[in-house]
C-alpha cells in the first residue's frame, strides 16, 4: 500500500501524528510511507526512519508570484508516486488541496476540519466527543481510514550521530561538560501570550540553583535566532550561569541537545513538543492554551496552568493586560521543587 501523510507543520503538530507512522508500519511493514512537510520542519522527519519519502513543500517560496510555476513540480512529484491513500491530518484548505491534488483515490480527513477542507475528502471522520489531545485524535484518524487496531502510541525518533556530531561541536565551543546534570530552557514561543517574561525564568533557574548546591545543572537556554534576545535577557537577570544557544542547533541537533538533557523547562511550545518525542522529561507552564488539547503528552511530565477567568482564552494577545493576567498565577516555588525533583532523580520519572 502506498501511502501518503500531510501534515506539513508547525513542530508540534508533527510532533502529534508522529506516532501514526509506526502504526501504520507495525500494521503494514510492507507498505510505502510518504508525507508532505514544510520545509523548515523536513530535518525532523529525518530522524524517523519509517517515512520512506519526504515530499518537501516550499511555502514561503511559493507565496512569491515569482515563483507559482513551481507548484506544478510539486504536484508532478506527488502524482509520480501513485498514492493509493493520502490522509489530511492538518486539516486546512491548503493541506486539502495537496491531499486532492496528489492523485490518490481514497482521500480522508476529518469531518470537522476548517476552511471547506472536507469537499476535498472522499471519507470524513467523526471524531468521537470524548477525544480531546490532538494525538489522540491523529491516531484515531488513521485507524479509521487504515482499519488499524488500538495501539500504544510510539514516537519513532532516531539518533543520528551526524547530529549528535554537531551537537558536541556545539558543546566544546561553549566549554559545556557533561558531567552535571543538563537543564534546557525554552523561554520564548510563537504566541505572546504564551511567553512567560524572562525575569521569571531568572528566577525559577536562580533558586534552582541556590537550591542544587553543590552540584546545579548547566543551564542552556534553546530556541531560534530570532529569539536569541529572550534568552540573553534570561541570562543577565539569572543568578545561575545560563549559556544562550537559542538559533545555534538545528532542528537535529536540537532533538540530540533535548535527548541528552535531565529536564526541559517550557512555555507552550515547539521544544516542548521535541523533549517528548524524545522521552525527556517536561516542566511547562500553559496560560492561553489548553494542556488536555496540546500539552505534552504522557504521565511523565509537570504541567503548571494558569487560573484566568478567561482561560484558556486561546488568544495571541491578550484582550485585558499587557503582560497577561496569567504570567503572574503561577507558582514559582512549585516549579523550582518540580525541576529539583526531576534533576535530583537522574534517569527516573519524575
């Protein structure tokens, strides 16, 4: 059977239908897996060996004018492959459109998906009510169009020593040993209601450290170029020493970082969702988004939820105070005493 997922992004989001491949593979060892993913995300899915082919979509590119005759080369390679089955697990009219266009007779999704994207479908799933973690909906989506049994969801990432090459250059440029215990921090994320200010990072990893004495973790601030700022903002105002690697790794290299890390210190974002493909261990703290829709997912993880009378609100922004409401409801000592916990247990659940 030749197969083909779309779920071309965010991180997470991927992350989330990750498991569907070593499903489908357990089930049908013999069948081909391709999926559609945007560019910026197609390192990851280099990590997974299950996928047989990635078909790399060029957003940015193609919303140039310039550029709009490419989208026929796209659409030669999907139709090359002779799909017998692609399945939209995004969602949207864009990824519709990619699941109509990629020839493939039996086209499924979700019954609720947005934009118009179900007239593009030849089979709409229902999704039962009590479903609510976007994984779990993932799974169900495939077992109903592959006719696939209840399973326990695996997140099939490999190590590459090409990436953990990189990661040990990484580490000898900054002079990080290996020899405490590893604590990543992701201080920043798409939204910025979901930005907890830096001073509270420097906080929680100032107490940590007061706390871990003799023996702290080696604290790395993680992220992208773009939000380098956050972390050195982190840094000067944190009593315990933070190295900013924010915008240094790539998306392998990121992976092989969290995987050698004790614990990721979170907000709602990216990162957050890599430590647990890779089976780290999470403390993440939620305002204006539901843990019980995106969180991270599995019993091995701290998740802190902001009370707001609002929440979760769902909102970039929000409607009331800048900063929100919700970056001051929650515990700072109870997060310090989560990390503790986590960094004091080495290779344990928390």
């Amino acid at each position: 059977m030749n197969i083909l997922i779309v779920k071309p992004s965010s991180l997470g989001d991927i992350v989330h239908t990750l498991p569907v491949v070593g499903m489908i593979r357990e089930h049908y060892p013999d069948s081909v897996i391709s999926w559609v993913v945007n560019d910026s995300y197609a390192g990851l899915l280099d990590l997974c060996p299950d996928i047989d082919t990635r078909i790399v979509f060029k957003r940015k590119r193609l919303g140039h004018p310039r550029h709009w005759l490419e989208i026929f080369s796209f659409i030669r390679e999907l139709r090359s492959l002779k799909f017998d089955i692609a399945i939209d697990f995004q969602g949207l009219l864009r990824s519709a459109l990619i699941t109509r266009l990629s020839g493939a007779k039996k086209r499924v999704g979700f019954r609720n998906a947005r934009e118009c994207a179900p007239w593009f479908y030849t089979e709409r799933v229902l999704l039962p009510a009590n479903l609510r973690h976007a994984q779990d909906k993932n799974m169900f989506l495939a077992q109903a169009a592959l006719q696939l049994p209840d399973t326990t969801p695996v997140l099939p990432l490999a190590s590459s020593e090409v990436d953990a090459g990189k990661l040990r250059k990484i580490l000898r440029e900054h002079e990080i040993a290996l020899d405490r215990p590893l604590l990543a921090v992701a201080p920043a994320a798409r939204w910025t209601t979901k930005c907890w200010p830096p001073g509270f990072f420097a906080r929680i990893l100032s107490d940590l450290h007061k706390q871990t004495l003799p023996s702290p973790p080696t604290v790395v601030c993680i992220g992208t170029a773009d939000e380098r700022s956050i972390g050195d903002m982190v840094g000067e105002q944190s009593e315990s020493p933070v190295v900013n690697l924010m915008g240094e790794t790539d998306l392998g290299a990121l992976a092989e970082l969290l995987r050698r890390s004790d614990a990721l210190l979170t907000n709602d974002s990216g990162p957050m969702h890599l430590a647990v493909a890779v089976g780290t261990p999470v403390v993440a703290l939620f305002g204006p988004t539901d843990p019980s829709l995106t969180g991270p997912y599995g019993d091995v993880h701290t998740v802190f939820t902001a009370e707001c009378e609002d929440g979760p609100c769902l909102q970039r922004k929000c409607k009331k105070n800048d900063p929100p409401d919700c970056h001051a409801a929650i515990n700072g000592e109870e997060v310090v005493a989560a990390l503790k916990k986590i960094i004091e247990t080495p290779d344990s659940e928390p």
